[in-house]
C-alpha cells in the first residue's frame, strides 16, 4: 500500500488512550510523544497519515510532528517487517559478542542490519545501548528484552518466530 | 556482608505489589514527612548529604533548596528514568522490583519543595519498568497516596509516567525537560537553571529513580545512618552495573567508597577466564577510562575526581587484555556521534570526526597525526558546548589516548589493528 493511500483506522482503546494522556498535562502539546507510542503501537509503525491525525487531535502544526518522529529513534517512518529485533553493539555488549551475533544474523536472515527481509518477515536493526549490559548480549525482540544472548538462544528466537507466524497462518 | 538498602526488597516475591510494600513499612517515610513542614524535609535531607545518583552528584536536599518557596507558575518534579549512559543499568531493577519506592520518594520530594504534579520520564524501550510503574501509580492513586488531599493531609499530589522515544541526550537534565514538553530533546542553555524555568516554564527538580528511591529510607533511619553507611561526603549504599569481563556480571548494591578492586575480584568474582585485567570504565561510558594499576580507588565522587576521572552513574565495564583499547574508544565515539542533538557545531561535527578517525586507526588505515589531530577535536569540543554530552564523548576519547597511548601508535605504524576484533565468548 502507498503511504498516501494510508487510512488511519484506529482501534477506539488507541483514541481513548490518547484522549486520557492529554488530561495528564498542563498543554495537550505535551502530550505528544506518549500519544505517538499509542498509535505506533496500534498501527506498528508512523505512516504521515498518523502523524496528522496524532497533530490535528493536539492541535499542533503537522510539521511540529514530523520534527519530533524524525528525532526519536523508536517511530518507525518505514513500515517494518511483521517481527522488529533490535541487537546493541554499544561496548558492554559488544565485550560479550554482540557483533559476532549481528553478522549472525545478517547471515542467517541474508540481510544487512537496517534492512527487512524479502518476505516481509523480519527487520534487523542495531541499537545503542539497550540500558541491560549486565545481561550483555542483548535484543529487542518485538518490544521484549531477550538477554545473555549466543548463537544457540538466537537459533531458537528465530525459530520460535517462525512457528508464531505459521500458527497465526493457520489459525 | 554489608547492609542492602535499595536491593532489600528485590527478591522477595511480589515485591511490587504494594501489599508487599506496604507489609515492608512502606509509605511510613511518606506519612513522617507530611507531619513535618516542608523545609525541615528538606533539611533533613541536606543534613545526609544525599548525593544524586544520576552521574553528577549534586546533593539532593541542597538541589530542592533552590526551588523559590512562593512561585507564580506551577513546580514540578521530573523523574529520571531515561537510563540511557553505556554501562549503566541500575534504575530499571528498580522500576520493576520496588517501584513504590520511587513513588514514594518521589511524593516526599513533592511536598519537601512544593510540586504538585511529577512525570517519570522512563526511556521508550524499557516497556516492562513503564508497565510496572503505571500500575504501581495506579495502586497508589487506589490507596489514597496519590491525588486530592493525599492521606488528608490537605496536599495534593500526582504522578504520571511519561515515555522518552529512543534519544540518550534526552537523560541530560533539560533535553528532558524539552522532551517531557512534547518536543525534540535539545538541551538548553543554563541559566537559567531548572530549578527556576523548568518544565512548562515551572521551577523544576530533576532527580534520578535512584536518588528519589533513596529518600523514604533517609526519611525513616535518619542521616546519621545514612551517612554511617558510606562517609561523610559521600553517604549510603550505591547500585553499581558491572559488566564486561568479569566472571559475574550484574547488579550489585555496595558501599559508597567500596575499592574498584573489591568490585572486580571479590564481588564479581574475577576476571572471566582468569585473564589479565586491562582496563576499567569506572562510572559509565562518558567516564575516563583507568589502568590496572588504578584500581585500588575508592568507589565513590571524590576518590575518582582525585585520580582524574569521574564515578558517574555506577556502570563499571571491565576490560580483559583480550581488548583492543581503539575499537572500544572507537565504539563509544561512534555512539557520541550517533546521539549529538546537533545544536552545537563542535559536538555535531567534532564528535563524527573523532569516530570516523579512530575506525580508520583500528581499521589499518591511520596516519601519522592522527592522534594529535583527535586531541585537537577533544580541546575544540570541551567547555563549548551547551551541553555536557561534547565533554562526555572528548573526556573519555582523550583518556584512552592518553592512557594506551602505545597502543595507538602502534596501529598506526604498523598499519593494521594488532590485537583484533572483540573475542566472541562462545
Ligand atoms: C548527556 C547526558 C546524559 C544523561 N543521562 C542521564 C540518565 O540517563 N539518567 C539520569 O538520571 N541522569 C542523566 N544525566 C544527568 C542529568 O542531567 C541530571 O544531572 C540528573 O538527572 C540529576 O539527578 P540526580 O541529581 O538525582 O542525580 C545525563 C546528563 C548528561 C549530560
Ligand atoms: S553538546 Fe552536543 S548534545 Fe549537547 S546540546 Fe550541544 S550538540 Fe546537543
Ligand atoms: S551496551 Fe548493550 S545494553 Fe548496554
């Protein structure tokens, strides 16, 4: 789908939820990166049809919105593949072979870190750090910390990713 | 085996919930406080000499002090919660396993200063301490701690968590004001400070989880036994992060001014394959790096701005000889250069630079110069910043220079890197 031809289509908990977040400030403005969560979360990601529904809803210049989604690491101006895992290469987990992990990866998925595999399956990307180097290596597997990581434990990430997506096929 | 204080609670099973909290005393600290009148909280506060433990150390009670008693606009408390220092992973235990106690210190902090509304500012991909503190709020909120006329105490009070979105800068004190505001996370130009133009314009305090979980414990055991725990500057139990190459990586609650080298071979149990140790980033990543032969400082804010570092936030990476010392610097100049907001022309371009000049050094392809010429981008950057994240990437750059100088040189003369990629431990 292109991105102009993007309906919005909420789910009505999303529009309750960011209603009730702008009761929690003294401007709705403020509300504004909480409220982007809440949409990204709904639609899995920040198609420009979100950020205007997200600026009319706070009264904001569409462009106000699209200033802060740039900023922010974590809005996802592309539309990502079904499952997201985010690797950290900053120094602590990089000690522990978070690199090896990531050319791992890149091998196994046959593709670079930043880019989605063909079948629209999986997005590889490499963080900062994760703020869990005590646990180093670590991942971000659709919004869940997986940590202590090695080959074995990312052999069977993937795999259980995979029967999710047969099971969600199937059922 | 030392008093816990912070981590007391940790292990026990629901330690969350705030029935368990409150089986634990809790909210005691809180029901102390609101018999007293503002100002003597914030003396006594003073008084232990609470120490933030966000990076800079700034004492607590003195920071809430500068709040204007009588102010037109409305105060607020923000809460640090953006853990986003390399190195660093404390404040997130906290959230999970007793995030009353943030709550808690967080009300007293309130009323010791006078806000009537606080936001944790908690980083955009710690889902589950966001999840653990909505609902521990909503406990509260429950049980009459929270909103209009808080335990009848005639004060009012409520707290909000508030998500970063993937952004370190955003922990420096003002970003994340600018991000808690609803915009991008610039930092701003002091004076003035927070504690005068704060958040919507508010005379603000910011304080780290770990410093606002610390308060109900100084409220309840007074700062006598705070002090009792560390030294008289430098009071109470730390959570320090180890990680790296140690045996036992983790969390681990110590005394204030504990030797970094009781840290690594007593309580983390050594080095990982009893290597030879190489190196030691004390504080988190923006913390000058120190040599073995540096370790028997005392963890804590003045022994470590003796020896010309910094204790930071209490994220120690340990290093083995298997270590190249430029790919680490070039690692961590990287994610400086990643995260510079781009307001200031050094740190936006200096900080690029240094990264790409040192993955030319560890990359074969240094030349001679190259280490005068990132000296030169270090002295360009410090001091001219508006922020500290310049002098929080040069600091650390120049220190491993400066401290495995020979190292340095020689990728540079012998055109290759003579050590390697890190080991994987597999
Ligand atoms: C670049 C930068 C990043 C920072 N990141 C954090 C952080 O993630 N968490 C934190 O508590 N303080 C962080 N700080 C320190 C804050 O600016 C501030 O000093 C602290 O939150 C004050 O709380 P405290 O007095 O309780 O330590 C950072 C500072 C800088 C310059
Ligand atoms: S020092 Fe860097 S991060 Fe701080 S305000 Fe300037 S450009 Fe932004
Ligand atoms: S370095 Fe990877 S989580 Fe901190």
């Amino acid at each position: 789908m292109s991105e102009a031809a993007f309906k919005v289509n909420l789910k009505p908990e999303t529009v309750k939820a960011v209603d009730e977040l702008i009761g929690r400030y003294p401007v709705a403005e403020a509300a504004l990166i909480p409220a982007l969560h809440k949409v990204q979360d709904d639609l899995g990601w920040m198609p420009a049809a979100a950020m205007d529904w997200v600026a009319d809803k706070l009264g904001l210049p569409r462009v106000r919105v699209y200033g802060v989604t740039s900023y922010y690491t974590m809005f996802r101006r592309k539309k990502p593949g079904r499952h997201c895992l985010e690797i950290c290469t900053n120094l602590s987990c990089s000690l522990m072979g978070a690199e090896h992990l990531r050319d791992y990866l890149c091998e196994k998925l046959g593709i670079k870190a930043g880019e989605t595999t063909g079948d629209g399956r999986i997005t590889l990307e490499e963080v900062e750090c994760l703020g869990s180097c005590g646990t180093a290596p670590v991942m971000i597997v659709d919004d869940e910390y997986h940590e202590n990581l090695t080959p074995k434990k990312v052999d069977a990430i993937l795999s259980d990713l995979e029967l999710r997506d047969k099971g969600s096929a199937d059922g | 085996m030392a008093e816990k204080v912070l981590t007391a609670r940790f292990e026990k099973l629901g330690s969350h919930r705030l029935e368990s909290y409150e089986r634990d005393h809790g909210y005691k600290a809180l029901k102390q406080a609101l018999s007293m009148k503002p100002e003597e909280v914030v003396e006594l506060v003073k008084a232990s000499g609470l120490r933030g433990r966000g990076g800079a150390g700034f004492p607590a009670g003195v920071k809430w002090g500068f709040v204007p008693k009588e102010s037109e606009q409305p105060k607020y408390l923000c809460v640090n919660a953006d853990e986003g220092e390399p190195g660093t992973f404390k404040d997130r235990y906290i959230m999970v396993l007793d995030p009353h106690a943030v709550i808690e210190g967080s009300i007293i902090a309130c009323y010791a200063f006078g806000a009537h509304a606080a936001y944790i500012y908690v980083r955009g991909e710690f889902k589950k301490p966001q999840r653990r503190m909505e609902s521990a709020l909503l406990e509260a909120r429950r049980a009459g701690y929270l909103g209009k006329n808080i335990l009848g105490s005639g004060f009012d009070v409520d707290i909000w968590v508030h998500p970063g979105a993937g952004s370190y800068i955003c922990g420096e004190e003002t970003a994340l004001i600018e991000s808690n505001e609803g915009k991008r996370g610039m930092p701003r130009l002091k004076p003035p400070f927070p504690a005068i133009v704060g958040l919507f314009g508010g005379p603000t305090v910011v304080n780290n989880v770990e410093t606002l979980a610390y308060v109900p414990h100084v409220i309840n055991r007074g700062p006598e036994w705070f002090i009792g725990l560390g030294s008289e500057k430098n009071g109470g139990t730390k959570l320090f992060g180890v990680s790296g190459h140690v045996k036992k990586p983790g969390l681990y609650e110590l005394p204030m001014g504990t030797p970094l080298r009781e840290i690594i071979y007593a309580v983390c149990g050594g080095i990982r394959g009893d290597k030879k140790l190489k190196a030691v980033i004390p504080g988190g990543s923006s913390t000058p790096v120190l040599k073995p032969d540096q370790i028997d400082v005392n963890m804590d804010f003045d022994s470590l701005a003796g020896i010309g570092s910094m204790f930071g936030s209490g994220g120690i990476i340990v290093m083995d000889e298997t270590t190249c010392m430029v790919r680490a610097a070039a690692r961590l100049a990287k994610f400086y250069a990643h995260e510079s907001c781009g307001q200031c022309t050094p740190c936006r371009e200096g900080t690029p630079w240094i990264a790409k000049i040192l993955s030319r050094i560890e990359g074969g392809h240094g030349r001679e110069g190259d280490l005068e010429l990132i000296l030169d981008i270090c002295d360009n950057i410090q001091g001219n910043t508006v922020c500290p994240a310049g002098d929080a990437c040069a600091m650390p750059v120049r220190a491993f220079i400066l401290q495995f100088r020979t190292e340095f040189e020689e990728h540079i003369e012998k055109k290759k890197c003579p050590i390697g990629r890190f080991p994987a431990p597999w």
